[in-house]
C-alpha cells in the first residue's frame, strides 16, 4: 500500500513538473548547431533550386570611415532586380507569397515587387552564438507560453518544437545591447494623403543581451524602452516608458508621462489591440515592432517552415528622403527590396474566453535572424484584414539584422497604411552606445525627460 502511494505521488508530481515547462532539447539535438544548422539554428545549406544560398556567416564588414549613428551605407546597392513581380505574373509566384501581399496586389493593382539576389547577411557576435548553444539545453517555455526560464544572452530556442517557442526567439532575438534613434511614424489615408503622427527620440536597452553579464544575474526585464515625443507640437513633450519581463513572476510595467497633467502614470491599457496613439490609432498596440507586449491571449501553433518573398537588406529604404519612400497607397516599390528566405510560419488563434479585435494571425519569422518579417491578420468575421512588415534593417557594426526600425501596416480593407520608426531625414540613424544605468529607467526620470 505505501510503495503504491508512493508511486502516485511520485507520478503526481512527475506530471505537474511537465505541465510547468516544455524542455529544451537534449545534447545530442543541440549538436546540430554549428553542423548542419548555423550558431542560431538556421539550416546552413541553400536550397535545392539554388536561389537561397549557404549561410556563411552573414554579412559583417563595417564601412571605411563610418561612425555609429550615420546614414548606414547600403551594402548590396550594385545589385540589380532579378525580376519583378506584379499583377500580370502573380499567379506564377503565388506559393511564394504571403496572404497578405496577395491582397495587397488585389486592393492595388499597380503594387509590384522588386526580387533582388537572396544575402544572408543576418549576425551575431561570437558571445550570443555561444550563448544561443548553452540556451539550448538549458532553456524551458513555461506551460502558459508566457515567459522562459534558463535563457541568457542568445536565441532561447534554437531548435524550436513550438509556435511559443518561435515567437521567443523573436522577442529576445539579437538587436544590440543598447541603441538609440531619431525616428518619424507618418500614415496615409485611404485617399493618399500622408501626414506625421509622431517623431521623437527612441533609446532601448537590452538586460538579457549584456555582454558582461549571465544567468545568474539577470534580473528578468529583457527589454527596457523610451520613447520622447518631439512633434507634432501638439504631443511635444509626452514620454513612454516600457520594462518588458521574459521570466515568470516578473511583471510588465509600462508608464506615459502627459504634458498637459505633468505627471506620470501607469498606463496598463497599453497593450493588446489598444489602438497606438504613436500611429493615431492606425495600428494595434501589440503590432508595434512586430510584437510588443503580453502575449497571453493566443495560442501559437507551428506550421513549419517554407520559402517566402519578404523585405530584406533595405538600408536603402532608410536612406532616401520620406517622399521617396511612401507612395500614396504603398511603399514605392523602387526603394524596398525584396529576397527569397526561408521562414517559419506560425498562426496565432485567439484563446477560449479572451477577447482581441485580431483573433488570428500568421507570422512569417526568418530563419537566419528569428525576427518576424511579416504578418497576417483576420478579423472576427474571418476576413483578412491587416498586413505588417518590416524592412530589415542591416547593422554590420552590431553585427545584427533588425526589425525594430522601419516597420508599419497595412489596412487591406480601408487602404490606409503607416510607417513607423522611420529614420529617413533625422540622426541618429540606429546608434550603438553603451548601455546606461538602469536607474535612469524610472518613471520620475520619465518626468525630467518629458518636461525637457
């Protein structure tokens, strides 16, 4: 009788430490890295047809005389369209693309695609592709998909098994240790008219990334934000402040400062489909640099992996002037270039019980940077809805691809669409500092920035 208790209580527990975490794979997986995968977990080889290339440790090389904070040069800026994909020829392509560039073509006609030659210029440091090989065996996604245990400083899954656990990948992939930047938000109405919804200055900082520290000390706040609002005059002077957690019992904490009540405050509401005041309601909340906030209301389920047209390498999109860029239904196709990578797709489905304007989503994350390049959304009628993007952006100096500059939306059944954290025309462009206290990422640091 007590060697049968005994046994249920040990399968009890058994069974309530599995629905605690998933594991991280075993050794033997984790040796892949490095082998036939890339220190992230990307497959290294090209593929078959060859117009995706072999990883060979992306794209690096610094400038001659260039200084962080300058309009980045645009690395790939001889080469020239392979071809171009446009309503005539759309079908030819059509498993190539997204649902949403495919009715981006349907809602305008005129829209088209620039394919230019596949680099993979995505990167890390030595120290993060080292970590990324350490997270892979010791990293676990809680039970709830909402936060992770036993990850620091590089991808927490390398080799993932789940949506959850690519959509991690995401959310504390590589951007640097700590950054800052000039940044414009402008939307486009559905009959082409642009205006500026916001401009201001944006530093981010990234506790899970610091070079110097590990595991043992990371306090479990990935991601610390601010965000200074210089324009229109109208906003001039209102402040966010982000601490976004990646550990379990760590709460998020988000606070704006208001000019006209001079005070800070909490500010909950920021969050899930809220719509941004950044971009005048435009855009959702949680569509800000492709995924912003709690992710507890969906559930992410893995589709695989397949080839995909997505924005890739557009430096020079940051470089030419704003009336060079955006069109008056869609980015000028002149200036966003396009390449063939292999993506992860993942849908997102609204959870029994929760409520959100998107119940569903699918995200196309690239392999070699595990950023999400582009998504899809449907509204609760079922129809598709919105399509975001972002046009990677290529910091050699880092060295990083990232998606956290140059990114928007659009409306698929209005036309309106926007763009956000655009650096065209301002400086700094995306600079590399180090990283400041984390004492000066309070709420009443918050004030003294705001009233400036």
């Amino acid at each position: 009788m007590k060697n049968t208790l005994k046994a249920l209580v040990t399968g009890v527990a058994l069974a309530l430490t599995s629905q605690l975490s998933l594991a991280a794979v075993d050794a033997q997986t984790a040796a892949q890295l490095n082998t036939t995968l890339t220190p992230l977990g990307a497959e290294k080889s090209g593929n078959a047809a060859g117009t995706i290339p072999e990883w060979k440790g992306g794209y690096t090389t610094v400038a001659a005389g260039y200084k962080s904070g300058e309009v980045r040069p645009d690395p790939f800026a001889s080469d020239k369209p392979l071809f171009t994909i446009t309503a005539a020829n759309l079908a030819q392509y059509s498993d190539q693309l997204s649902d949403g560039v495919k009715a981006l073509f349907a809602k305008n006609p005129d829209f088209r695609m620039n394919i230019y030659p596949t680099h993979r210029s995505a990167a890390a440091p030595e120290w993060v592709y080292s970590n990324t090989e350490k997270n892979a065996t010791r990293a676990e996604l809680a039970a709830d998909e909402t936060s992770v245990s036993g990850a620091y400083g590089g991808i927490p899954f390398p080799i993932p098994k789940t949506g959850a656990e690519v959509m991690w990948n995401h959310r504390l992939g590589w951007s640097g240790e700590s950054v800052e930047y000039a940044m414009k938000t402008y939307i486009v109405t559905a009959d082409g008219h642009r205006s500026l919804a916001s401009e201001g200055d944006e530093l981010m900082q990234f506790p899970y990334y610091y070079k110097e520290g590990d595991a043992a000390d990371y306090s479990g706040v990935n991601q610390l934000g601010r965000f200074i609002v210089t324009g229109p005059a109208s906003k001039a002077g209102e402040a966010i402040l982000v601490h976004d957690p990646s550990i379990a019992g760590k709460k998020r904490a988000i606070w704006q400062y208001l000019v006209g009540q001079r005070r800070v405050r909490k500010a909950p509401s920021v969050a899930y489909d809220t719509p941004d005041f950044v971009t005048s309601g435009v855009g959702l909340f949680d569509e800000a640099f492709m995924m912003f906030g709690p992710i507890d209301r969906h559930h992410y389920k893995l589709l695989g992996k397949k080839e995909l047209f997505i924005p890739y390498n557009n430096n020079r999109a940051a470089q030419v002037s704003i009336d060079e860029l955006m069109g008056e239904h869609f980015l000028n196709p002149e200036n966003v270039r396009w390449e063939l990578h292999r993506v992860w797709v993942v849908d997102a489905e609204l959870k029994d019980g929760m409520r959100h304007t998107v119940p569903k989503r699918t995200y196309y994350v690239d392999e070699d940077s595990w950023k999400i390049v582009l998504f899809d959304g449907w509204d609760a009628k079922g129809d598709l809805w919105r399509m975001n993007y972002s046009l990677t952006y290529l910091v050699p100096e880092l060295p990083a691809l990232v998606t956290n500059v140059m990114w928007g939306g659009y409306d698929l059944q209005t036309g309106a669409y926007y763009l956000n954290a655009a650096m065209n025309g301002g400086t700094p462009h995306y600079r590399v500092r180090e990283p400041i206290s984390e004492g000066t990422w309070s709420p009443v640091e918050l004030a003294n920035q705001g009233a400036r």
